[in-house]
C-alpha cells in the first residue's frame, strides 16, 4: 500500500510540475515589438502636436519635402549586386552543366539492358 501511495504521489508531483511549466510559459510577456515601442515612446510628444489627423497632417505640411535621391553610393551598391549575382549564376550553371555532363557520360558507359516487362518483380 504504501508503494501505491508512493506512486500517487510521484505522478501527482509530476503533474503539478508539468502544469506549472506549461502555466509559466503562457504567462511570459511577448517580446517586445520595436515598433509598438517606439509608438509608445512617441505617442506623448504626437500629443502635444495636436494629435490625431489633424496633427499628423500639420506635421506633415511642416517636414521639409523629400530629398531628390542623389546617384551615388546606393547606385554602386546596387549594380555590384547585381554584378555578383550574374557570377554567381554563371558559376552555377556551370557547375549544373558539369553535372550534366558526368551523368551522360555515366549513362553511356552503363550497359542498358532490354526491358523484359518487370519478370523479376513477378514471383
């Protein structure tokens, strides 16, 4: 009796512990989001702008109009990534048409035999 009431007990431990994990774990608070902080962190000062639409449309009369983008080191990023990806897929056709051509090569050697119509699957 008193193994029986050893074994209750151990799987009533084990339970508790189980559901105490699982509880922990779905009361962690979400990782915080930088953009909801960030909104956070401005939603005072959006306040004293006037809020609402109406602020954000004097808020947005008042910016400076955006700068025309200048050429320059964006352009030369841009078109040396475009430069290596046209490497790069020459490199793998390369290697693709090295494949190709082991696998003939392979293939030709290999002896074909006729097709008996699967007789040896047949028992």
């Amino acid at each position: 009796m008193a193994r029986h009431d050893t074994n209750d007990f151990l799987t009533a431990f084990a339970i508790g512990a189980a559901l105490g994990v699982g509880a922990t774990l779905l009361l962690r608070p979400e990782k915080p989001n930088p953009r909801k902080q960030l909104q956070k962190r401005l939603k005072p000062h959006v306040r004293k702008l006037g809020g609402g639409a109406r602020g954000r449309r004097r808020v947005r009369a008042a910016a400076p109009p955006p700068r025309e983008r200048e050429p320059g080191m964006q352009d030369d990023a841009i078109q040396a990534g475009r430069e290596l990806l046209a490497e790069f897929r020459g490199e793998v056709q390369r290697i693709l048409d090295e494949a190709r051509g082991e696998l003939r090569d392979l293939s030709a050697e290999r002896p074909r035999r006729p097709y008996d119509g699967g007789a040896e699957l047949e028992g």
